[in-house]
C-alpha cells in the first residue's frame, strides 16, 4: 500500500466527488482507495452524464493501491470508448506510470483514443520520430567508433564469433534465398512474357530478367529474407540477453557490448549479403531460363548471349554495392532494437518484430537513393 500525496485523517473509505465545469466533469478522489474495501464505481459515479472531457484531481487521499489503478482503468476505458477527453495529469508521476503498465497489462481492443488534439497527436509522432532517429544515429556512431578501433586492434576482434554468425546468416540461408530468388525469377519472366508476346519480342525476356534481377531484385529479395530470418534473430537473442542481465555483467566486467556483440554480427552479415546475393542472382536469373524454355521456346544459349548484350559489370557492381548497405542495415537495425529492448519476455518479442520493421524500411529508403544516385552518375 502506497501512501498518497496529502493525508486527512477524517476520511477513511474511498470517495468520488463529482462536479461539472462547462462541459467538463471534474472528479475529486479522496480517502482511502485499498482493494480490500468498496470501491466507487464508475457507472454510478458517472450516472447520467455524458461530458465531453472527464478530468480527475486526487484530493485528500490518505492511502492509494492497486483499487485506484482499477477506478482510473474504468474511466479511461470509458473515455475512450465514447471519445472522450480524459485527464490524469494531476496525479503524481509514480500513478502515471503504474496506470500506463496496467493499461498494457490489460490491453483489448478498445477503440484508440482519438479525442485529443490532432496538432497534439502530430507533434508528439514528430518528436517521437526524432527520439527514433537521434537514437540510431547515435547508435551507429558507437558502432563506427568500435569497428574503428577494432579495426587498429585486429586482435582484439571475436574473429570465432563472426565466422560463426557468418554461417547462421550465410550458409544456413542458402535453402531459403535459393527458393525465393528461383521463384522471383520465374515470376518475371512470366510477367514480362504477357506484354513482350504482344510485339513479338520474346527474347527480350532475357534482358528483362537479367537486368531487372542483378540491379535490384536480387539484392532487395536477399535482404528481406536475412532482414525477416536473421535480424529478427538478433534482436530476439540481445533483447534476450538484456532480460537476462548478461549484457549488465558484460558492461561490470569492463566488457564492451558493442565490441563483444554487435561488430561481429554486423560484419558477418556486411561480408554474406553481397555474396548471397550474387548466388541470388544467378538462381533467378535460372528461373528466368527456364521460363524461356518451357513457355517461349527460347533456347538457352540464345537467352545467355540476349542477356549478355544488356548486362554488364557496372549492374553487378550497383546490386552488390547495395547488398553491402542493406547488410549493414540489417544487422545494425536488429542489434539496436536487441540492445533497446524491455527487460521482459514481451520485450524481446516486439523487439524483434521492430527491427524487421525498421530494416525494411530503411532499406526501401536506401534503395530509392541508391537509385537516384546511380541516376546522377549514369550507371
């Protein structure tokens, strides 16, 4: 039981005073609020009224548990249900909080509150955004600063862990890249087939199909598959290790956890994307044959010399220049979320969900400059 802001010996049961101020219900909680008493209820409390902003003002409190948690989670419930305004910001900071875990606690599928203020509900998702923002910034600027000066100390880097991530991320996804990048492939040619038929261009699959799969595809497809498989996975394994307090006698023992476990996952990750890749991009350029063989009748020698006509190294080098930058995007992404993440079991579950979310995003957002600097360039 928690002693409340200002006592009055005279009240001992948990009382709600009701008053109306314009369109605005006030609402003054006083004495003792144990859940091993009576409690007011809402309904009655709120009666026939129908406000259009409930404010709540605790007021001669003496004690206050979890029964006063219960009362406010049934006001703003009802507040939300309705859309209505409902204002707690004259309860110390230490209810607040215990209000917002127990909202997540007993979380349903109450209709979002939309009756705050649409500049509000803007300025705070802007101010959120940039918390987002100047928070992998400065993430990526700790990584920089380690890889750095791993890279001076060559001796000091976990050259054991960053093999063996590189076969979790590398070897270990080759079923899975080659199965998305054949069917991607196969997927193009059919597409492309439909429009070329119309003007007699069915050789041009092969340029379609080649061009379109060592540019982009390949490298996009890639990335999505580790970004889904393995990013999440190092967000989840992090995040756990933060709920374990592993990393806490890491940060104890002097241990660095960006030297320790972010520069060998991200690296391993920098090194077999590009060469995952590469492996992508010659199974869709398979399937993109064996469409042309099966449904165009295009013999395989005279797709290959079409293909070659149209690609040359400077696409592979764009493709392979982005893979490098989605891996690194990948694998910073996870870590950060991993390393960002609540120290509970529902922690680790969003955290790996938000670095999927975020890599994707990121690397569209890559992607789109990638293209038009290449544009600029002319490559």
């Amino acid at each position: 039981m928690i002693p409340a802001m200002s006592a009055s010996p005279e009240t001992s049961a948990a009382q709600v005073s009701a008053r109306t101020d314009g369109d605005e219900l006030v609402l003054t909680l006083s004495g003792h609020w144990r859940i091993t008493s009576s409690r007011p209820d809402w309904t009655k409390v709120l009666g026939a009224q129908s406000p259009q902003r409930v404010r709540l003002v605790p007021e001669g409190m003496v004690t206050w548990d979890s029964s006063l948690l219960l009362f406010l989670h049934e006001a703003q419930q009802w507040c939300r249900v309705a859309g209505v305004f409902c204002d707690t910001t004259s309860f110390p900071e230490q209810v607040r909080t215990l209000l917002a875990q127990f909202e997540v606690a007993q979380s349903t599928s109450v209709p979002f509150d939309r009756s705050a203020n649409f500049l509000s509900v803007v300025g705070v998702t802007a101010q959120g955004l940039w918390r987002e923002v100047r928070g992998f910034a400065h993430f990526v600027g700790e990584f920089v600063l380690s890889a750095t000066a791993l890279a001076r100390q060559p001796q000091r880097f976990r050259w054991r862990d960053c093999v063996a991530e590189m076969q979790q991320c590398g070897a270990m996804a080759l079923p899975i890249v080659s199965l998305t990048s054949f069917l991607v492939g196969v997927t193009l040619a059919y597409t492309g087939a439909i429009v070329l038929r119309l003007f007699g261009g069915d050789i041009w699959v092969a340029d379609l199909v080649g061009l379109s799969t060592v540019r982009e595809m390949g490298a996009v497809m890639t990335a999505v598959v580790l970004a889904g498989r393995t990013g999440a996975a190092y967000a989840a394994q992090i995040a756990n290790m933060k709920a374990n307090e592993e990393i806490d006698a890491l940060v104890t023992l002097g241990v660095s956890p960006v030297d320790f476990l972010i520069v060998p996952r991200v690296v391993a990750l920098a090194v077999m994307t590009p060469l995952l890749a590469l492996y992508a991009n010659c199974l869709g350029i398979l399937g993109g044959m064996a469409i042309a063989k099966t449904v165009l009748e295009i013999p395989p020698t005279a797709y290959w010399v079409e293909m070659l006509t149209i690609v040359d190294l400077s696409d592979v080098a764009t493709g392979l220049i982005k893979a490098v930058t989605f891996g690194l995007i990948i694998g910073l992404s996870g870590c950060m979320r991993g390393m960002q993440a609540d120290r509970s079991a529902e922690g680790v579950g969003r955290a790996a969900t938000s670095a999927v979310v975020t890599a994707i995003l990121l690397m569209i957002i890559a992607d789109a400059l990638y293209a038009v600097v290449f544009h600029i360039l002319g490559w």
